[in-house]
C-alpha cells in the first residue's frame, strides 16, 4: 500500500472554525459569532462564580498560544524588545542589590534563604562534576539544530568555550581521551600523532584545547515561536560550556531532590494546586519572565557572598565560570545583566533553587508550614499567610509576579493553577491547547485526544463536543480510523473507548501445563518520524560510546524519598499513590519534518480505562455508532496526500522497522 493512497490522506483544519464549532457545542455561540484571530486569542477569563467556567476556560485557552495567526505583529521583534526591557529592569535590579540597604524583614528573609541554600548545596563533589557532563539534545554556538548530534558534536573540529571556563574544558578533555582524539581527527588524524620512542601517542590534552578550541564570549541570541503575539529568546551558549553546564545542573537538581523538590516530576505541585483549590489554605504563584530575571547581583548576594565556612566556594566559582558575559543579539553585542538565559544548561535548576530557597525563607519568617512549599520552576506554592511577604521580597530582588497566573484567594471560590492542572474548588478544569497548526495528521490527532480527555466524566463522555470531536477526525483519511488507541500520554492513535475498536487479545503461554492467560490487546499505531541519516563506521561507534557511558540527566530513584517521606498524593479519600497513565497529556504536538516519513506499527496495551458513552442532554451516542457518524462526516471532507519525501515509499509493516538509528 503505497503512501499516496487516499488511506492516508487529510484535510487541514481551520483553527477559527474550531473555535466556533467549539462554541456552538458549549452554548456559548451567542459570545462569539464571527470571531477574529484578535478576539480568539484574547478571550477574557471567566468570573470564579460562573456555573459555565470551565466551558468558558476552555474558549479562553483553545486559542490563546496558536502561533500561525497573522496579527501584524512582529514576533521575533516583540522578543528582542521584551529582552532589552527585561535588562532595563536587570540592571536597576544589580544596582540596588549592591548599593541599597534592604528593609529589616526583607535582610532577614534573604538571610534565611542563603542558610537554606548553603543547607541544600553542600560541598562541592569535583568527581561528579567531571562524570556528570554531557551533550544537550538542541543547538550549540557552533551547531544548528538540524546539526546538533552526538557525532557531529564529538567530531567538531573547534568547539567554542570561553576564557574563564577554558581551564574546566581543558581538565575535561584530559579525562575524556575520546573527544579529545575526535577533536584531533578532525584535522587530519596522523598529523596531530607525534612518535615517542618509536611509538605513536596521542597530543596531551592542553595542546589539543590550545590549538583546537576557540574563545566566544558570548551567546548567540535567537528565537523560537510562542504564540501569534511574542517569540520566545533563547542564548545558545558555546559548545564546551553547555556540555559543562549541563553537569551542574545535574548537581543542583540531585540536591533539591534531596529536600524534596523533584524536578524530573511535575506531580507534586498538580497535587499541591488541588489541594490548595479544596482548603484555600495555599497560593500558587507565577513569575514573569523568570528565566531572564536571576540577575548577576542576586546570584552573588545569595551564593558568591556566603562565607566560605557556611558554603563551599566552588559553587559559585564554577557557576561564574561557565556563564556567558555577553550576547550577540542581530549583530549588537550586549553585556548581560541577567546571570544566565534560557539556553544556560543550568538556568532552570539554579532558578528553582533561588524560588525554593527565597519562598522557603519568608514561610520560615512568618511560622508557616515549611512543608507546604513546593517549587517547580516559575512555579511556587506556599502558603497564603505568606504570599505578601514573597510579593515584597521578590520585588526588592527583581523578580515580578504574573498576576494573571498567580491565585491566592480564599473565599468561596478558590482557583489555582500550577505546571499545567487547573482547579476550582477540587474541580479538575485544566483546559487543553492547540499550540501547533493542524495542518499535518499528527497536530490533528494531538487535538482530538486532548478533545477526549478534556470530554471524559465519570463514567461518560460529554456528549456536547462529540460534534467537534467528529469534525476533527474526519479532516483524516480513513486508514487513520484503524489506529485505535486507549486513554493515556501515548498519541499514537485515537482514544477510543475498548467497545469502539475491539482490539484482539494477547494471550501468554502458560508453562508447566498452566492454561494461558490474558496479558492484554494489541493495537496499531501510526506516527511520523523524521527519517535519520546514514552514519559511518566511526560515528556510530562515537555514538554507542557515549550512550554506554550514561550521559543523561538527573533520574530520581524508582521510589523517590522526598522529605524523608515516601512521595503519596493527598486526595479527599486519603492518601492514593498516582498511577502512571493518570499524568497530564503532552500538549505540544511535533511538528513533521521535512524528511518525516509515516510509521505503522503496533504495540500491547495491559490496560483500556473505561470511558463510556458520549452522552449529553439530548442525546446518547451508542458506541456501535461512533464510527459510523465518522465515516458518514468524512465523506463530505476532500482529503489532501500527505507530503512525502521520495516517490514510491512504503511505509513500514508492523513489527518491522525500514531504518535503524
């Protein structure tokens, strides 16, 4: 079955029908009936009291990180003017961490929080820092993204460092023989061989770093999209940095997990937020622009002036070290104010750190329970009692709270709002987002599963978005309706509920005269992959060295201890362990690249949560009927054949794989 046949073929769906159809289904038609792509992405936030909040939410959400709208915006330069504005407010920030006296209360809590960090860090583990470096999976100062692999990153002739970190990278390639011999090979292989007593060994690793590596002080300022308003910057570090940085980071985050904030796992704040929606006795709180906001006064006023006695000095010589002084925004150079961007290999965990230390502190401050503050990013819970206190902390050390993100109420009704989960008043009402065009088979999948899970109720489906449910599944052809799935993270297939498919049932022999037993159903699955390229000899070997040596990040232990606590979910029942599939869905869908290719395969699923029927005020959709209200809705859809690279492609037959990595 070749790839042009009409079984795989679809039809883009238009975002602003959507929308409308979207609102029609929830009875809201009535607010929006002609709707521009200025008012779909500007929908007011629903009051607390609406009986309609989450029908209301969700319209407010559906669109509101769409990126391909035209709204005459230039984002790219709405992120460039966002990040000089954001060092406007940096360097007032260094000024007055440095000159200004701060309040009694506010010199008291940043006290406790460089205690606190001093605590969490410890002593400085050289022998983890040189095991702990690794590749990132993007871009570097040297490497597009398309280019950005392990080999490629091995072999790269003259990789980019900067001076203060020069000693770190020349200490790294002494102990990685390795990359220093790729580095050589790159320029000629026996050239860079010299003979010692009629034996050829390899240059010592300073001559390498010497000769092979360049000196870039600076980041490489870009963008990436967020939405049809803004872009989102990002510094590209050079090559020897982020490899470094990446290991700091892992230290950090092994540390806090320590303490019990685990950044490998969003779970307890989405705990935390539904909890604090039920009693009101917490806030969640979001900062804005966090990742541009640890400035370089504020890293040295919490770590760098600590006593030597109370931390190890190292910490802040390495984090100093490894850092970029400048960035290269569009040809300008500009002296950062900021510590370190989004891009740093260690932004993300040394900002939770700073969170967790400075919410941690005012909580202590004030006699609240410390146990109730749980940090995830930009992402804070503590308690109410001391949410004034952080507003007034945090503006003295440049940070500025998102009010539109950020709830503390404790009236009758309570929203909250933390990594990703939405709740009123114990209410799950996270909405989902299409962040992606649907205009390839995969978005248009991602969005009628975030359509199904959003739908599912105890016990049934809500019958009124079966409608648009419909609608976006017959936007594909119909070999796509075969690809049946059940409700979990997995997109690979429509959800689907187990009557609606009737998978065929795995069975594991039994042993020793034991009947057979089911161990669960097989389903197809369909994805799109990019198609990798060849790899010699030498770079798949550089490759399997480099996975062998576990060059990955932080994972926590499969029992994770957080607090000295084993890690439970508070529920109103009690305490529950969380299962796995219960975790919120992706919502970011990939996009197909210019080289994907269509993937059929299979796989067994142990498990098919019940969904139940879709059912509404008027009517109940029987699930014999499902399919067959998809078929009828397609038939009036003219399909468009997916884009393929190469004429004649197959796509590959379950349990058999047409490439290898």
């Amino acid at each position: 079955m070749a790839l042009h046949d009409r079984r795989w073929a679809f039809q883009p769906v238009d975002p602003i029908s959507l929308f409308i159809l979207m609102a029609e289904a929830l009875g809201l038609s009535h607010e929006y009936r002609s709707p521009t792509p200025s008012e779909v992405t500007s929908v007011a936030m629903p009051e607390e009291s609406d009986v309609q909040f989450r029908d209301k939410y969700l319209l407010r959400e559906l669109l509101r990180k769409y990126p391909a709208f035209d709204l005459g915006i230039e984002t790219r330069l709405a992120a460039k003017t966002s990040f000089y504005e954001d060092e406007t407010v940096n360097s007032a920030t260094n000024d007055r961490l440095l000159s200004e006296v701060p309040s009694s209360t506010t010199a008291q809590v940043l006290c406790l929080a460089r205690k606190k960090i001093a605590e969490i860090l410890g002593q400085f583990s050289e022998a983890e820092f040189w095991q702990g470096w690794r590749f990132g999976p993007k871009s570097t100062s040297s490497l597009r993204y398309r280019e950005a692999t392990v080999e490629n990153k091995l072999q790269l002739g003259t990789p980019a460092v900067t001076l203060e970190a020069l000693p770190l990278f020349r200490n790294l390639l002494q102990n990685e023989p390795g990359w220093s011999y790729c580095m050589s090979r790159k320029f000629g292989g026996e050239t860079h061989w010299i003979d010692c007593s009629g034996d050829k060994v390899p240059h010592d690793g300073v001559k390498i770093v010497e000769h092979l590596t360049r000196i870039c002080q600076f980041d490489r300022w870009t963008s990436v999209r967020k939405n049809a308003k803004t872009d989102r910057g990002i510094g590209i570090p050079p090559d020897g940095n982020i490899a470094m940085q990446l290991s700091v980071g892992k230290m950090i985050r092994r540390r806090l997990h320590d303490v019990g904030v685990d950044l490998s796992d969003q779970t307890r704040n989405q705990v935390a937020a539904l909890r604090a929606s039920l009693k009101g006795d917490n806030a969640t709180v979001d900062v804005r622009g966090a990742s541009q906001s640890v400035t370089c006064g504020l890293v040295w006023n919490l770590i760098g002036s600590q006593d030597r006695r109370e931390l190890d000095w190292r910490w802040f010589w390495v984090l100093e070290a490894l850092r970029t002084p400048f960035t290269l925004v569009d040809g300008d150079m500009h002296e950062n104010e900021v510590f370190s961007m989004m891009g740093n290999g260690y932004t993300f965990e040394l900002e939770s750190l700073v969170f967790y230390a400075l919410a941690w502190a005012c909580t202590s401050f004030l006699h609240e329970d410390v146990d109730a503050v749980s940090v995830y990013g930009d992402d804070i819970i503590l308690p109410v009692g001391s949410y004034d206190l952080l507003v007034e902390v945090f503006d003295f050390c440049g940070f500025r709270i998102n009010e539109d993100k950020s709830y503390h109420s404790v009236g009758d009704y309570r929203f909250r709002e933390s990594c990703g989960k939405h709740y009123l008043n114990g209410v799950d009402v996270t909405p989902f987002y299409v962040d992606s065009p649907l205009d390839n088979p995969a978005t248009i999948i991602l969005a009628a599963n975030n359509l199904v899970r959003w739908a599912v109720k105890p016990g049934h489906r809500d019958g009124r978005v079966f409608p648009v449910w419909v609608y976006l599944v017959a936007h594909l052809g119909p070999g796509y309706l075969d690809r049946k799935i059940p409700l979990g993270e997995a997109n690979d297939g429509l959800i689907v509920d187990w009557d609606e498919c009737c998978p065929p049932s795995v069975w594991l022999k039994g042993v020793g005269g034991m009947p057979h037993t089911h161990s669960g159903w097989k389903v197809k699955t369909v994805a799109y992959e990019p198609r990798p390229t060849a790899l010699d000899d030498l770079s798949r070997y550089l490759r399997w060295l480099y996975n062998t040596s576990g060059r990955t990040g932080f994972k926590p232990p499969a029992v994770p201890k957080l607090g000295g606590k084993e890690f439970s979910t508070w529920f109103p029942s009690g305490w529950l362990k969380v299962e796995p599939s219960l975790k919120t869905a992706p919502e970011v869908a990939r996009s197909i690249a210019a080289k994907a290719s269509l993937q059929l395969s299979s796989r067994v699923v142990t498990s098919w949560p019940w969904l139940g029927p879709w059912v509404s005020d008027d009517f109940v959709i029987e699930q014999s009927d499902v399919e067959l209200f998809v078929r009828l809705r397609s038939a009036h859809i003219v399909h468009r054949r997916f884009p393929v690279m190469g004429k004649g492609y197959r796509p590959a037959r379950p349990g058999k794989k047409r490439h290898s990595s």
